[in-house]
C-alpha cells in the first residue's frame, strides 16, 4: 500500500550526492575560491552543475548546451574543474 502525498525517496547515490552537494553549496557550507575580478558567480556554477547532473551529460558538452539554451553565461568545463579543484568546505 502506497501513502499518497508522500515523495519517494532518491535511491539513487549519485541523485543523492547531486543533492547532498546542491544544498550544501546553497547554504553556503561549500565555497568556492573566487577573486574580486572573478567573471562567474557561484550561482552560474551550479547552474551548469545541476544541469549536467539532471540531463545525464559531461561538462564539457553540457555547459556548451546550456549556454545555448538559456543565453546565460556558463563557465566552460575546465573553469568549473578548477573551481571544484580549489573548493574549501
């Protein structure tokens, strides 16, 4: 018997850690090194992120798609890599 109204829950590990990862960043556990001059935000980032995460697609071709769809500026694949290199928690 299925409660209605009730969100089954991820059981899939890498939605879970897409998540884990997402509220982390959002409430500001997770920072990234960024200069003054810095041209992204982080909300860019993680745009660029969680997109790749939903649709299934790497980086580099995902935040290229996205820049497509939204007109939004994405960083490029290795911007991100970098930043995710350097992040601090």
């Amino acid at each position: 018997m299925e409660k209605e109204g009730i969100m089954p829950q991820a059981n899939n590990k890498s939605l879970r850690k897409l998540n884990r990862f997402c509220f982390s960043f959002v409430i500001n556990i997770i920072n990234f090194h960024s200069n003054k001059n810095s041209i992204y935000e982080d909300e860019e980032i993680l745009k660029g992120i969680t997109f790749c995460s939903i649709r299934g697609r790497y980086l580099e071709n995902g935040c290229k798609r996205l820049e497509e769809i939204t007109k939004y500026k994405i960083p490029d694949a290795d911007t991100v890599y970098t930043r995710l290199n350097k992040k601090n928690f």
